[in-house]
C-alpha cells in the first residue's frame, strides 16, 4: 500500500507550503484534460458510525461535516494555517478590530434547488445558526460572538460580532458554517436536516436511510470549484455514497473486495500490513483539534470535586492505552491541544503525566478511603463512576482500559455502552460521570471554545459542564487577538487553566488514517486530516 504523508497530499492537491493567502493573488490550475471530463461511477465511502442529522449547523458529528463539505460550499477554503483561498466570497477585508468581516460573494451560484445564493442567504444561515431552536452546537462555537449579518447589496454582507474575533475565517472554512438555502428552510420546516438538506455543493442529496447510508448524486450545474481545485464544472464522480460500517474488521474487508472503495478509520491493528498492499494507498494525516479524551462532569457528584478528576488525570497509563487499544500507531495524549495546533504547550506532558501514586495520594487526602474490596468510599458514597460511550469495538477497548487503569487506585468505572439516541440523551442531560470526546479543527481558539466555555455548558458541546469565568475570559482574549505571539500566550494559559482544574483525561492523539483503491485518484483532504473531499476525485483503470 502506497503511504502519502500530509506534504505530499498538499502538493498532489495543487498548492504548496507556500501557498498564498490574498484571494486575488491565486491563479486558477491548468484545465484537466477532455479525458478527466467523463463522470467515472460510484464511489462507495466506508464510515466508522452514525450521526445526527445532516444538518452541518447543528450537528456535533464530524462525519456529518465529512459529508457536509460535498453538500455546502464555504465562504473560503483554508488551504494552510491561516491561509485563505476563495470560495463562494470572491474576497473578503476585516476591519481592523476585527469585529466586522465585508465578504463580496460569486454572483452565479445557485442552490439544488435552483434558488439563487445571495447575501440573504449568508444572514439566514448565520441568523439561524444563533437561533436557540436551531440547538447549533459546533456551527455556534465556530460563529463566536456574532452580533448580526448585514446584507449591503445582492451580492455583499457583512457579518458583524459583539466583540473582536480574530479567528472567524477559520470558522468560516468549515462545513459547519456553509451556506443553506432559505427557501429549502422554509418549505421543509422540521424536515430539514433529519429528511432533506439543500446546498450549493458539488453534490447533491438522493437519500439518507439513517444508521445505514447517505447517497448523494453531481450535481450537473455546478461551475464555480474554487481556484485551490482541479477543474471546475461537475464532479467527475455520478454517485457518492456514504455507508455506515461501525466494526471495524468488517469496514476494512469492504475495502479489501471491492465493495467499497474508500474507508476511514483505518483499524491500527492492519496498520503495518497495509503499508505494503499494492491495490491499496494509506493516507496517513496528524489530526489537527483535539485528541481523543474523557470528559468528567463536574454537575454530578463525585466527579464535581477537583481531586477525583485529578486522580483520574493522573491515574490513567495513556501510553499503555496507546500501545494496547491502538496498536502504538496512535501517541499518548497530555494536552486538549494536538501538538500539530497553534500554541500546543509541550510542558503539559508533564503537569498531567501517568503517576497512579500520586493519584492514590489525592483520594487519601480528599477522604476517599479503600474499602474491603478496594473500591473507596466517602461518607457513605462508593467512588462509582457512571461512564456512558457508544458500541463501536475501539471504544468498549479504551473503556474496558480506563476503567481496568482506574480500579488500582480505588475507583469502580460501571460501562453504560448504548446505542446513539440514548448516549446523547444521557450525556445532554448530564447523566453521565465521564463520556468519550475527540474534536476537530484548525484553530485553537475554537477547539478551547467548544470544550471549555460556559455558553457550550448544560447539553452543548462542553460535557464536562465546565464553568468558569477566568477561562471564559481567556477563551473570549484569544478569539479576539490577531497577534500571534500574544495569541499563543492567551492559548498556553488557557491550557494551563484547563489542566490545573483538571477539567478532562487526556488519552490519545490519533492521526487520520484513510484508505483506498488504487483506482481512486486526486482525494483532496484538509491540512487537518479531517475532510476527505472528492469534487476532483475520479476513478480509473
């Protein structure tokens, strides 16, 4: 199996290290040849697991932005760190406070259903996304403290926020904060995202079977691809259909016999085997956001008291974790913050190192006392832990080793596996002590905004129900401070206050593994591994 590292994957996209940030200054690539014109089947796309709905503004679910990016255009594509190409906004100024960003749109692009894009609809979608009945979790953290959208012409809007927000363009570059139909939102009320999703992508929805499979078809009309692309007009692709495959093994032989022809979530147990297919390529990308972690609710006793969550902290061998459960492909995690993100502190390796002596010291001077069967206890109340995760094999493994790491120092973890609706039921409603939590992103103040802030509390996307106001103030500091050096104090700090109330466990930092056919040729991903796109992708002999 061919291995492409993230370098490659940048120059075989179109544009290298050095790529431009000024819209104008990015000149289209050459033409495909008329050969690249014929649309080339079906791509079937292996997932690892369900989602909610299809609406990239509501939705939590990377996967649904996986999808989601094929559906909606952006605003700008991030082509690098901090570094924007046009997308439906031909360019784009910030004032210098950066509490207001002018996007001058295309003027040709239409929505599925034939609607045209305006200015209007980059306020209902931004309007929307702040609506409280639209329950928005990652498009709300990735919108900051919007104010309104203002429509200064059919073609130009200024979006305006309460305060100054350095890192809007990096929201801006998500699926999430992609532009929706207002007409669509209308005729379908409810039905839209569980049933239908309109959008101006290069796909289009043909159907949804939830917990099964999502189909989309080209769209014929498309012909505004950004300059980063290939070509511009239809995809090459007539189909591409999503397939949820939650076991692994069984995901990977799809791949293996032709009935699928890309997957994600390589199984790190084939990993080194794979290496060395020559049917297949490896895609192997450092995730960019933040690793895969265990939140602790601090609304529900005795995960509430700062010392319990510091002995799980410390009380957890993430090496051993990484080495166990994920075949030592994946690294021990020590920070919210991948080392690939803007301001990682390397120095939190150690403030959160693996030290079970420690943790058992924590217990003992917070009162937790071994009982006969070593399980500790505390006037009256077992240390019992109540840890909610849905069923894929990967995740019932890192649990089984949290909480075979946790029984040591006198902590019983009770495993609730349950199917999607009834995870995030309890999970929203807080009826968990710990949960699973991955996240990804290129900005760091965004990653800290939907694990840390307050607003994202009480069922949203901060499930540690993490409430702080000097943490608060940090987050708020550093989406509003362009300056790089000072940015990355402001994230250093905010990481250290993260870890000194030892608000999360940190477990493994995993890279994107993707695999697919040899026949499957120009997969664009993001620089953060997180978006496999197919707009350029064909299939050949």
């Amino acid at each position: 199996m061919e291995r492409i590292k993230r370098r490659e994957l940048f120059r075989r996209a179109g544009w290298g290290l050095g790529a431009l940030a000024v819209s104008q200054m990015l000149p289209r690539l050459s033409m495909p040849g008329r050969a690249y014109a014929q649309a080339t089947g079906t791509l079937t796309y292996g997932m690892a697991g369900g989602f909610d709905t299809l609406d990239v503004t509501a939705t939590t679910f990377t996967r649904v932005g996986r999808i989601g990016l094929h559906l909606v255009d952006p605003l700008v594509w991030q082509t690098q760190p901090g570094q924007f190409a046009p997308g439906l906004a031909t360019s784009w100024t910030a004032s210098p406070d950066a509490t207001s960003y002018t996007f001058k749109l295309r003027s040709d692009v239409r929505f599925h259903d034939g609607t045209p894009l305006t200015a209007e609809a980059v306020k209902v979608t931004f309007d929307r996304i702040v609506d409280p009945e639209t329950k928005s979790q990652t498009a709300f953290s990735f919108i900051g403290p919007y104010d309104r959208t203002e429509v200064v012409d059919p073609y130009t809007v200024r979006v305006r926020f309460k305060s100054p927000y350095a890192a809007f363009l990096d929201g801006a570059s998500t699926p999430y904060l992609g532009i929706i139909s207002p007409a669509a939102l209308t005729k379908y009320g409810k039905d839209f995202g569980p049933v239908v999703f309109v959008g101006s992508g290069p796909f289009i929805l043909q159907s949804y079977h939830a917990d099964a499979e999502v189909a989309l078809i080209r769209n014929p009309n498309y012909t505004w691809a950004s300059r980063i692309f290939q070509h511009n007009g239809a995809p090459y692709l007539q189909r591409l259909v999503y397939r949820i495959i939650p076991e692994d093994a069984t995901r990977l032989a799809t791949l293996e016999t032709g009935e699928t022809l890309f997957i994600e979530d390589v199984p790190t147990s084939d990993y080194r085997r794979l290496r060395g297919a020559r049917n297949f390529t490896l895609l192997e990308i450092p995730q960019a956001g933040s690793g895969w972690s265990m939140m602790m609710n601090q609304q529900r006793p005795p995960t509430s008291e700062v010392a319990v969550r510091r002995a799980i902290m410390h009380g957890i061998d993430g090496a051993g974790l990484a080495k166990t459960v994920w075949d030592g492909v994946f690294k021990p995690a020590c920070s919210p913050l991948t080392p690939n993100m803007f301001g990682f502190d390397s120095n939190t390796c150690k403030a959160t190192a693996y030290n079970p002596d420690l943790a058992k010291r924590l217990l003992d001077e917070a009162g937790w006392r071994p009982g006969p069967d070593g399980i500790r206890t505390k006037d009256g109340q077992r240390l019992r832990l109540e840890f909610f995760l849905q069923p894929p094999t990967k995740n019932q493994e890192m649990a089984a080793f949290v909480q075979a790491s946790l029984k040591p120092i006198g902590i019983e973890v009770n495993l609730n596996v349950v199917a999607r609706a009834a995870y995030l039921d309890a999970v929203r409603s807080g009826r968990h002590h710990l949960q699973f939590w991955w996240e990804t992103g290129t900005d760091p103040g965004g990653i800290l905004r939907i694990l840390f802030h307050s607003s994202n509390a009480g069922g949203g996307t901060n499930r540690n129900n993490y409430k702080n106001q000097e943490m608060d103030r940090l987050i708020d500091q550093i989406d509003a401070t362009a300056d790089p050096q000072k940015r990355t104090e402001l994230v250093v700090r905010a990481q250290q206050k993260v870890i000194d109330d030892a608000v999360m466990a940190y477990l493994a930092d995993p890279p994107s593994l993707y695999a697919h056919a040899r026949t499957v040729q120009n997969v664009w991903v993001d620089w953060g591994g997180n978006y496999p796109y197919f707009y350029d992708t064909r299939i050949g002999g």
